[in-house]
C-alpha cells in the first residue's frame, strides 16, 4: 500500500481524498485546522503548519508520495525529501517557480512564452516609473492567492494601491475570453489536455465566478491555447496537474496568465463531466498508472458558491432545495462551517449538451442559491 501525503487540507485535498478510493493508498493530511474539509476523510490526519520546514520535513520522511492542495507551502523540505527518495507532484523546483509571480513571470520571459508585458517592482512608489504601461495590474509576488494580492492601476490615482514588496505589474491586455487548460504530464512525459475552460470572473473579488466547459474558439486558437500550455508544462519538467490560465484578445492572439501547479478550480467540472476527473487523474501521475480518458461525457457548467457580503458567521445555503430539484445539477459543499463575504463555500456543476441551458441554469442558480450566516 502506497502512503500518499497532501499537504493542506481544504477543499481540493477533500476533492482528491474523495478520487482515492479506488486506489491502493493510504492517505495522510498535514493541515493545521483539525476541523478542515479533508481532515474525516484521510487515514491519518496531522496537525501541523504546512509553511514550517521542521512540520512538512516530518510529516513527508515516513510517506511515498506527497502533493499539494495549494503553493504556499514549505518547497525546501519537499526538496530534501525528494533527495532522500520522495516522490514530490509537482517537484520542488517546478513549485519554486511558480509559487512567486516574479520567478512565474520570468520563467514564461526565458522561455519565450507569450505573456503580458510585464516589470518588477519593489514598492509601490516605482509603480510612478511605468506609468506608459497603464493601465496595469499589480501582483504581488508572494502570497497572493484567491484574488487577494492583485490590484488594478488604472491611473495615477492607484498608484497608493500596490504593493510595498516584490511584485509584478502587467500591462492589462484587451481580453475577449480568459481560458484554462489543464494538463496531466507523467514521469515518462506523456501528457493528456482536458477540453479548454471559459472561465468568467468576479469583477470585484476577482475569483472565478462561474464557467463553461468545452470552451467556443476558433481551431487555430485552440491550438494555440493547446501548444502553449504544452510548452508551459513541458519546460517545467515536473510531472503533476498543471492548470494553465491563458489570455485570449480579439485578434485570437494568447497570452499566459498564470499557472497552477495542482488541481484548480477551473477543473471541478470534471468529477462529473469527464471520463478521468483532474482528482482521479493526479492519483494515476502519482501512481504511475496510465493516463485517464480527458473526454467529456457531457458540457459543464460551474457556479462558485461565494460567501454572500454581509455575512460572517456559520454557514446557512439559502435556497439550496430549490437548486437539488434542477435535472443534471450537482451540489458540492465544502464543509467549511463558517462564511465571510468572498469565501469559497462550494460550487454547482450543472451538465447538458445545449451551451444555452448551461448559460441559463448558471445564472438561475447564482441567483438562486445565497451563501448567508446563521
């Protein structure tokens, strides 16, 4: 029996721990909340910091296989672990990189992968420097993560809006589609690609918000879409999950956005849409067992179940019935006890082979179903 780590023990660990059960592993999850999604679902559950070296370094000595549910986690401890015979999806130099949006940058820049134009920043006073390149997005370099860490400079009246610390700041490109394309990759280097994602955002938290799965574009752009993430995880040289977001603009042109080195939010849709889910996918990766059949049964649509503004406190899914009544609508809840505004709680995926009832029931439930407190 293989023993199998996940460091973090949220939503996506929950996820994946759900795919586990028809593999011979034995799950174990480093997570410091006792409480977490994952934590009823693991063999074994530790309590422990997943940023600590000395926590991830004895947590991951007595297992096999170890990955994440999330970046901001200890890489120099899963990098002597992986000296000392680890297997670590993804490989600590690919987390490296992508885990601090100047590195990610820079690494798209040195492999001659198109991206927004971009500089770096130290403090938020350097942004005055570049003001040709508004507007702009500021990014910061590290920690960022749901939305949090980005702000928009559309004039020099933003310029107090960034960020004092190593950042990025993109020039904004004019988007017609935002598109995610995940990846499957094996210690052998083959590779499976999921149908793309339509991923529409929340202008103002700037999460996901909902998305439709296959996404509509162009032949040649979809090929684009395809060898750029191609390349993207190919010069990363780590086996694993990679989700990789991409900029489509009205002359079909793509750039990269960012990349994740894991399951994503953008690949939920798959547990019920895809032959291979994302989950199931990253426990063949790990296992070293063939890659899944990335092929739709159905389109999909994703509403991200949001906590409500106004509302802090334990969780309350109003008008949650009326969603479960809805034909080929599927409700997952996170088991996170309490909400606060802009706080993942969970998401609907809804399947139908007419993009039109995809479109209308994603916004019927995003109406309908209201994430409040008690």
């Amino acid at each position: 029996m293989v023993k199998v780590g996940i460091l973090g023990g949220g939503q996506l660990g929950r996820m994946l721990l759900q795919a586990s059960a028809n593999y011979p592993v034995e799950t174990h999850v480093l997570e410091n909340d006792p409480d977490c999604p994952a934590a009823h679902l693991c063999h074994k559950f530790t309590k422990g910091d997943i940023k600590s070296f000395d926590d991830v370094y004895k947590f991951g000595k007595e297992l096999d296989v170890l990955t994440i549910e999330i970046e901001s986690v200890n890489e120099d401890a899963l990098l002597k672990l992986e000296q000392e015979g680890k297997k670590i999806f993804p490989s600590p130099g690919a987390l490296k990189t992508i885990k601090n949006k100047v590195t990610q940058k820079q690494f798209y820049k040195d492999h001659q992968i198109p991206t927004s134009e971009f500089v770096i920043t130290n403090t938020a006073g350097e942004i005055s420097n570049h003001s040709g390149m508004l507007p702009a997005v500021h990014k910061i370099g590290m920690g960022g993560y749901d939305g949090r860490g980005i702000q928009v400079i559309k004039s020099p009246d933003d310029f107090q809006k960034g960020f004092d610390g190593p950042s990025v700041l993109e020039k904004m490109v004019p988007i017609q589609k935002e598109i995610s394309q995940i990846v499957a990759i094996n210690s052998k280097g083959e590779t499976a690609l999921y149908p793309p994602v339509h991923m529409v955002f929340d202008p103002d938290l700037n999460l996901l918000d909902y998305q439709i799965s296959p996404a509509e574009l162009p032949e040649k752009t979809l090929w684009k879409v395809e060898a750029i993430a191609l390349t993207v995880v190919k010069a990363l040289r780590s086996p694993g999950i990679f989700a990789i977001e991409l900029f489509v603009n009205h002359d079909g042109d793509v750039f990269v956005n960012e990349t994740a080195p894991r399951v994503h939010n953008s690949g939920h849709h798959t547990i019920e849409a895809n032959f291979s889910s994302q989950f199931d996918m990253l426990w063949r990766v790990m296992l070293e067992y063939p890659l899944g059949n990335t092929d739709h049964i159905m389109p999909a649509s994703i509403v991200n179940l949001i906590g409500a503004p106004g509302y802090s406190g334990e969780a309350v899914y109003d008008g949650l019935n009326e969603v479960l009544h809805m034909d080929n609508a599927f409700v997952h809840i996170y088991g996170k006890k309490e909400t606060k505004p802009g706080r993942k709680m969970g998401h609907v995926t809804i399947l139908s082979n007419e993009r039109q009832d995809l479109s209308y029931k994603a916004h019927k439930i995003k109406q309908a179903l209201k994430v409040i407190s008690k």
